[in-house]
C-alpha cells in the first residue's frame, strides 16, 4: 500500500520546490501567455495554469521546433518541454507502453492466455484497475512519470487511454479507470501540473469531477462530440486526421473547438513527406 495521501502528496510537492531551487529548467514554469488559476474542478490548488489561448501543435511523434503561433506544445514524457511555452506530458496512464510490460507484472489485465493487449496497439497491455490495491501501486509508479514531468518544467499531463476498459471484455468499469485517475490528479495537482483528461467523451463529467482540469480530444468533429466536450471543460485541445478539405469545413461551420489542429496520423517530425500540421483560420 502506498503511504497516506497526505503524506505522499506533501513530500511530492516539497521535492518538486527543492528542484525547482536549482535552476529554472528544473521545475514547473508558466509562459508568459498562461495565467494561475483555481483547477476547473474546483480543488483550489494555487498555481496550477490551464492551457492558455492560441495556437498547439500535438508532437508526440518527435519533439521539433514549434512553428509560428504556437503557444502550447504536447510532447511525451520521454522529451524536454518546448523552452517559453506551455507544454504537456504525455502519459500513458492507463496501458503500458511498448516494451515495458515486464516491469508491471501483477499489475496487468490476465485473459486466459496472459496479459490483455489494445486491439490497436498489441504491445500495450491494459494496467487492472479493478481492485484498490492494484490502483494503488500503479499510482505508486506512475507517480514518479509525473513528478519527473513536473520536475523536467512541463506545465501539464495528458493521461491516455482511460477508455481502457472498453477494451476489458467487461473485466474493468468506467469506474474503476476514474478512482485511478483521481490518484494520479492528487498527485499532479500537488507538483503544480494541469491535468487532462483524453477522449471519453461519454464520460467527461464523471472526469471533470474526478479532477480534470481540462481535454485533449481526437476527432471530435469527426465524431460530432466537441460540442460535448466544450459543454465541460473551459479548455478543449482536438487533433483531427481528417484531410484538408474535411477539416476545413470542419473549421468553417464551426464544428471544432477554438484550439483545434489537423495533423497527420503517425504525427511525423517536419523532415517526413507525411508530416501534416494545419490549423483553422
């Protein structure tokens, strides 16, 4: 079990203020475009900056130079924030990334011939949420990826794959996936990092009022859900994959939140013929 949340959270927030002593690429900084405001669900924790207004570029396929207008930047937590912008972490909250699920054993969704993979990713394997031991330890580890966003000086996490249950054949619940979102909020809230919440649109009130501070969503005018969204969250990131032509009717009927931006789908580096990044207007 891990130590109480008081505790955890209290010596969470010290090492991130420690770290950030030492030089300012240490710790959580906010761009001059983001202002600190009280979280969107309510938790009043001082400091924390949503997404400001104005242009993002979605780069979790290579960190690259943003291009003009960018204000936000979404890396992986693998990469170095975007220097004067604000920028997410992404996280893979509630799946293994590649490769790694040998260091999540007994954590992993068991079918009757091992582990559960993603359909459409068959190298990540669903984390079992289902009982409160088990989210707990994975809270135990994630919450070091997020510390160490905080501490590399991002301003927010993205945490996909919370609609890892849909894939559980019915082992795991909406439920279950949000209790371990809550955890991993606590815990970003105290080292002074926005939370957002990834898809799940049937879903996004439950996560507004587990803590989610704002979304970051995929094809929602494809799927006609950002109106959804927007009906939650003050704050609505959308990547679509649309072509050109789609997505700009998309743009022009005004089907797309304001921060909305057509990329590619493997979400090149500039240097790939493939590598597409296009915003409304």
């Amino acid at each position: 079990m891990r130590p109480s949340r008081a505790t955890e959270l209290l010596a969470l927030a010290v090492a991130v203020g420690l770290a950030g002593c030492s030089s300012p690429s240490d710790g959580p900084t906010l761009p001059p475009s983001a202002t600190p405001v009280t979280t969107a669900s309510g938790s009043g924790e001082a400091g924390i900056a949503l997404p400001p207004p104005g242009g993002f570029d979605y780069q979790l396929g290579g960190a690259y130079e943003p291009p003009s207008g960018t204000v936000i930047v979404v890396r992986d937590s693998t990469e170095s924030p975007a220097p004067g912008l604000y920028s997410i972490c992404y996280l893979n909250g509630f799946q293994s990334q590649p490769g790694e699920d040998d260091a999540w054993d007994g954590l992993l969704l068991e079918g009757a011939d091992g582990p559960i993979a993603d359909p459409g990713w068959p190298d990540e394997y669903l984390f079992d949420t289902s009982t409160e031991a088990n989210r707990e330890a994975i809270a135990e580890r994630m919450g070091k990826s997020i510390l160490e966003c905080a501490q590399k000086g991002f301003d927010a996490v993205e945490l996909d794959n919370l609609d890892s249950h849909t894939r559980s054949d019915g082992a795991l619940t909406a439920e279950d996936n949000l209790a371990l979102a809550a955890l991993y909020i606590a815990d970003a809230h105290a080292a002074g990092l926005a939370v957002g919440q990834k898809n799940s649109v049937e879903i996004a009130a439950q996560g507004e009022a587990a803590g989610f501070d704002f979304a970051v969503t995929e094809e929602c005018g494809q799927y006609q859900e950002c109106a959804e969204y927007l009906a939650v969250y003050d704050v609505v990131l959308d990547i679509e994959y649309r072509d050109a032509a789609d997505f700009a009717a998309m743009c022009a009927n005004g089907a797309l939140p304001p921060q909305s931006v057509r990329r590619d789908l493997e979400l090149t580096t500039p240097e790939s013929p493939d590598y597409v990044l296009e915003r409304c207007g």
